[in-house]
C-alpha cells in the first residue's frame, strides 16, 4: 500500500465568475502611512470582507458599493477579477477573503468581517495579568502566497484608550475571533504585543479527547476548512482540501537511549562555576551541582561534578544572566582548546522570572527512575559540551565511526546575512573534512552586489541568491539552512512554511468513536453487533474475542458509559494489547459506533498521523506544474497524545545536476540526521554538522564582534 502525506498546501478553485457576479471589489492604498483615514473610511461602511495584499495595501469586498467620502491620503478604485493580476492580486488573497468570513465553531456560518485575518480565540484563551490588564492569545489563519495554511499564535494585550491610527481589536465571544475595531465603542480594547515573558502557545495537536483536539491547531484548521467548504461552496469550483503526496523513501533509525550520552565523557571531569557577583547565578549552579553529584547515572560512568569559581582544565558548564535582560556587562566566556565551556542562562535554563526571589530549577524526570542524569534539559548540555570538545578538537568524535567515515566525502556550506543596504553581504562558511576525521572551516564575506568573481565561495552564494529569487533581505537568507555538497553536486536544504498537517476529520472521528464519557445503550450496540457478526472473516482470536465481548455487553446495564464497558471488558482479559481484542479493536473502529481503543497512535500504513514519525521523502507539485523535492523529519519515538509543534518540512532543490539525485542522496542526508543533536531522543532537522558549522560560526562571532548583525549601514 503507497503512503501518503498531508501537508498545510491546500488544493482549491475559485469560482471567478460567481465571486464577480455577487460581490463588487475596492483596492484601498494608503498613502503617507495615514491609517487613521483608512481606519475612518472602514468604520464608515460595511464591506463583507477585506484582506491585506501588501504593506498599506488592501483588498474589500462589497455586496453592494457604499458612496465613500474622497479623502487625499487613500486612493480607492474599483477593480474587475479579471484585471487581479495586473494588481498583484491573487488566488490566496480571494481564498483570504472567503477565510476571514468563516468562525471556528463547528458548525459555523459565514460572519462578515472587518478584520484583514481570521484571528481565532477560544473562551480560556483569556487571562488577567499581574497588572490586572486582560491578555488573549489567538491564532492567526492565514493563506500565504505558496498556498499554505498558516497558522500562528499571536498575543494581544488589553489598552485602555481607542487610537485611530493604530489596529485595536475586540473579542467576539459568539464567534470564537478577534476583531479589528474601526470606531470608539465600549471596551475592552487590546492591541498586539506581549508586555510579559510568558510565552503563549497552542497545542500543535492533542489527542487526548475530542475536546482538546478541537483546540489544538490541527482541530482549528479542520473546521475552518470544514465551514469554508460548507458556507462557500458557490465560489469554489473544487473544495478546499490540505494537499496529499506520496512518501516515495522512508528512514527509520531507531537512537540510542538518551543517557548513552554520559559514556561520551567517562571519566572526566565536569565543572560547574557560576558569573561573579550574582546571587541567582550562584544559586542555578548549586543546585546544578547537587543534582548532578545524586545522579547514579553519573556516578556509574565515573564522572567528577566539581563546584568551582572559576573554569578548569576540560568540561565546564558556566552560569550566566542573560545579557538582553539589562546585565551591565557580558560575562560570557569562550572555549579554548583545554577549556571546553558550555553556557546555561539562569532566564532561559533556571525558567527566572522577574520578581523571583531565587531560581527554582529542578530536574524535570518522569517515571519511577528519578536520576537528574535522565533531565532532557542536562542531557542536551552534554551533548552541547561533547560537540564544543570536538570543535575544540577540530575532529569528529561525538559520532558513530561508521557515521563519520560517511561524512567525509561532503561539503557544507552555511550562509549568515551580515546587513543590507547599501551594500548587502552574507557570510559563507564551508566545513569539509580530512580523511583522519579532521574538521576543516573556511569562510568568506560575499557581496550581493558583486557576484561575478570566480570563486567557490561567491558561486555558490550566487546559486542560492537565484534560488531564492535574488533577495537581498534577511528574512530570504534565514530561509536557507545550507549547501551539500557530494560528488562534485551541491543541494540547497531550505527550511518553508510547510508542515505536515494530520488528517483532522479522520483523528475527530476517532477520537469520537472513543470518548469514555460516551453514553452507550446496551440493546443498540448489541443489535449493531450482530449486524456486524456476518463480516467477521473466519481468523479465530478474533471471533472468539469478539464473541466474548458480546457477552460482556450483555450483562452490562441498560445504559453505561464506553469506560464502563472498557473495564468490564478488562476484567474479561480483552486488555487491548491481546492479539484478539487488538483485532476487534480494529474492526470495530472500522465498521462500528464505537471501539474501546483507536489505531490513532499506532504505525499504521494509512494512519491520519503520517510525516509525525519517521523521516521521509515526498515531492510537491508547485504553481509552475513542477516538483519539488520535500522531507520531514518526526519523532524517532511512539507518539504522544500531546504533540506540541509541528513537523516542518524542508525543500531539497539540486543548485547543480538533475532532481534524480536527490533519490540517490536522500538515504545518506538521512543518516546524517538519525543523530541527537536538536532534541533529546529527536532526531536532527539537518544533516548534523551543519551544527558544527554554526557551533563554529557563534564562537567566531564571540571573538569578533564585527561579524555580528548589523541592520544598514550609513
């Protein structure tokens, strides 16, 4: 059976000549930044929908043309779909318009709106702050110009006074959204901005119920598009569906346990010292040490935790403030050659939050086993000090030898935009390496204006500026991962808005057919039973599990909750891990009301999680009738029910040679990246010594000071 993978590019046909017919359309520019004029002339009529389609660029949407009053700081004009190209109009900005409209309640209707985004809010999604000031979070559904789904969380917090020039929003409880308020009306008002250091953030996906699915960022999506398809369908000459392609390679690379780490540094020592002078500094570190001077883990691998002052010979850990927070001076201090340092934060490691009286830290460890040796949090430290050591070393020894005698035969180039204009320049680092294992750096500034030198550093920084299309902005080149280079070809890994995106209606269903508050009626699941018995195949355990069932159910009361049924049936010995009971598990999910355990994190070959575990190949049709090589990179673990990000994919575009060899180099690039370097127990989003490489280019910058970011230059 082929496996394929969902992603957020959505497949749909907008029907121009039914839009046109129902609707008048207004492209508004304003001029000398006048968004008060804007933000009068909308709270002044009743456009359907509207959408932004560039900075102070906007598109309205109209049932009927209202009369508007001229106003010198906007230039409106009514325009035909037909002409939408000769104003940079296109597909996702119409599909925008019909998104801003929907609700995320399920049902929804169709809702006029004012606001140029569908910002989506759930009632907990409100709190009052310390400064007794309302917060909200929201997520922002939007339609990018590569026709993805996108969907990001965005705070606002509540002002006190209306301001004509500025986006105020208001919350439409009714309609689960945030809307933008155009007139002085009653409060609350908020604006967009965090004034706090808490992080909000949404579930990326949660499997635990129903109810928590449909607040995760997969349920949101699925019911956007679920009511669009619903409440649109006369504009939509073909649904709005997330794109599906086939898995064409697959890497399943089991890693090693995560506290294996420890036997990299056996026998060493460990010195933990703190910045000078600073109560909390001190304190992160005591504790650091104490928990790790309890670890049996530790101890079994020989290692000495010492408490010192300052560093010493070999592996250091040292803790500092954060230098953004206001510190007067950057305690921050570098590696050399004996002196391996890693650097933890006491805001960032010790989770300090302003107003604390000390730094709270303890080892986050699940299970029985308690040893801070197994803390995610230490473990990644030391597989930071362990990457330093070999950088140090100028070798790879962190991996496997059979890994590294592989690695030898690439390139790789890492690329940092420095500044813009006048004179836009990037960085280019390449690592290469010896057939002793030895790392080799190299870099080279590259000017964008001048490309023309025959050089490997500026032509292959002239590849990646075409494929990019010659953008001279930050945000293009912080795009760009890096150039693998492997027998004389150079591929171009490029990270996009692109995630895997889980079949929602499917997971829904499931998540339904398993609800353990369910209210089941014994005579109706036992009539649907017996319907059902005539398509149970001749395979023995599991007849006679099914059979038992039956007989369970039958001295069930006349109603019971799925729970109850479920620890009847355990009581049976129909646990769900028995090979019969897993079968009429499967069965039932299939052909029943309801199954007392869903196949939804199992590895299955048609599962609605496919491109959440494991890595993988696919290609993606684009706008041009092409395709483009994808992979994703999921958990090398069994899935959880609360999955907190996405899985990102990332473009493999051949710089030099033919789209061919991406099958031949995909397996390679994937062992590269069956390493632990990001994540605990994760797998590496790149091939790993792009970490090497960008491990090395922080230090560089540590040491000069000009190579780090500058915005312009006068």
């Amino acid at each position: 059976m082929q496996t394929m993978v969902q992603t957020t590019k959505l497949d749909y046909g907008i029907n121009m000549l039914q839009l046109q017919a129902d609707f008048h359309f207004l492209l508004v520019k304003v001029a000398n930044n006048a968004y008060a004029s804007y933000n009068r002339l909308i709270g002044s009529c009743m456009p359907q929908a509207l959408t932004a389609i560039g900075k102070g660029k906007y598109l309205l949407m109209f049932k009927e043309l209202p009369m508007l009053s001229h106003d010198d700081n906007l230039n409106v004009r009514e325009i035909l779909l037909e002409n939408k190209s000769q104003f940079r109009i296109f597909p996702n900005h119409l599909l925008q318009l019909l998104v801003n409209e929907q609700t995320a309640n399920s049902p929804g209707l169709s809702e006029a709106s004012k606001t140029p985004e569908l910002l989506v809010v759930k009632e907990n999604w409100c709190q009052q702050c310390s400064d007794m000031r309302l917060q909200c979070f929201a997520i922002n559904v939007k339609v990018n110009w590569e026709q993805d789904l996108e969907l990001r969380v965005q705070t606002y917090t509540e002002t006190a006074e209306f301001k004509w020039d500025k986006p105020i929003y208001k919350i439409d409880a009714e309609h689960e959204r945030l809307v933008r308020c155009y007139q002085p009306t009653n409060g609350p008002y908020f604006v967009r901005g965090n004034r706090k250091r808490n992080r909000n953030s949404v579930e990326f996906l949660s499997l635990q119920d129903e109810s928590s699915f449909l607040q995760s960022k997969v349920g949101i999506a699925q019911t956007v598009l679920n009511n669009l398809n619903r409440n649109e369908k006369a504009y939509l000459t073909r649904p709005v569906t997330f794109h599906k392609s086939l898995v064409e390679q697959y890497s399943r690379t089991k890693l090693n346990e995560t506290q294996a780490i420890w036997k990299q540094i056996a026998g060493s020592q460990l010195t933990i010292y703190a910045q000078p002078d600073d109560k909390l500094s001190t304190g992160l570190a005591d504790r650091m040490a104490i928990e790790l001077m309890k670890s049996y883990i530790v101890k079994e691998s020989k290692i000495q935790i010492k408490r010192m002052s300052k560093a010493q010979s070999g592996l250091n850990i040292q803790v500092i403030r954060d230098e953004r927070e206001g510190t007067a001076k950057d305690y921050y201090e570098i590696s050399a050659k004996d002196q391996i340092i890693q650097h933890v934060t006491v805001e960032k490691f010790g989770n300090y939050r302003n107003g604390d009286e000390e730094v709270r830290w303890k080892p986050s460890v699940t299970g029985k086993d308690k040893d801070p040796g197994r803390d995610v949090s230490i473990i990644k430290l030391i597989q930071e000090l362990c990457i330093k050591r070999d950088l140090a070393r100028k070798r790879l020894e962190f991996v496997e030898e059979a890994l590294a005698i592989k690695t030898l035969a690439f390139s790789f180039y890492y690329f940092y935009f420095l500044h813009e204009s006048p004179d836009p320049e990037v960085m280019v680092i390449k690592l290469s390496f010896t057939s002793k294992k030895e790392m080799v750096f190299s870099k080279k500034k590259v000017s964008l204006n001048w490309l023309e030198q025959d050089d490997e550093f500026t032509r292959v920084c002239q590849l990646v500026f075409f494929s990019i299309f010659s953008a001279k902005k930050q945000f293009a080149w912080d795009s760009v991962e890096c150039v693998v280079e492997f027998e004389g070809n150079q591929v171009l890994i490029q990270q996009l808005n692109r995630t895997v995106m889980p079949d929602g209606d499917r997971i829904r269903k499931q998540l339904s057919l398993n609800n353990p508050k369910r209210i089941l009626s014994r005579e109706k699941i036992l009539n649907e039973l017996n319907k059902l018995r005539s398509l149970i195949s001749d395979n023995e355990q599991l007849a006679a599990a099914y059979k038992i069932l039956q007989q369970v159910i039958v001295g069930m009361p006349v109603s019971f909750t799925l729970k109850e049924l479920d620890t009847a049936a355990r009581a049976q010995d129909l646990t769900p891990r028995k090979n019969g009971m897993k079968q009429v598990n499967r069965f039932l999910e299939a052909n029943a009301s309801f199954t007392l355990k869903t196949t939804l994190q199992r590895e299955m070959p048609n599962s609605p999680l496919t491109g959440m575990k494991w890595i993988g190949l696919t290609r993606i049709e684009d706008s041009n009738l092409g395709f483009n090589a994808f992979y994703f990179v999921g958990s090398s673990r069994s899935l959880q029910t609360r999955i907190p990000r996405a899985v990102t994919l990332r473009r493999l575009l051949p710089l030099t040679g033919d789209d061919e060899m991406i099958d031949n180099l995909f397996p390679k690039l994937a062992a590269m990246m069956s390493v632990e370097f990001v994540r605990s127990g994760q797998y590496t989003v790149v091939p790993y010594p792009v970490k090497y490489l960008r491990e090395f280019w922080l230090s560089e910058q540590r040491k000069y000071p000009e190579y780090r970011r500058s915005k312009n230059r006068q």
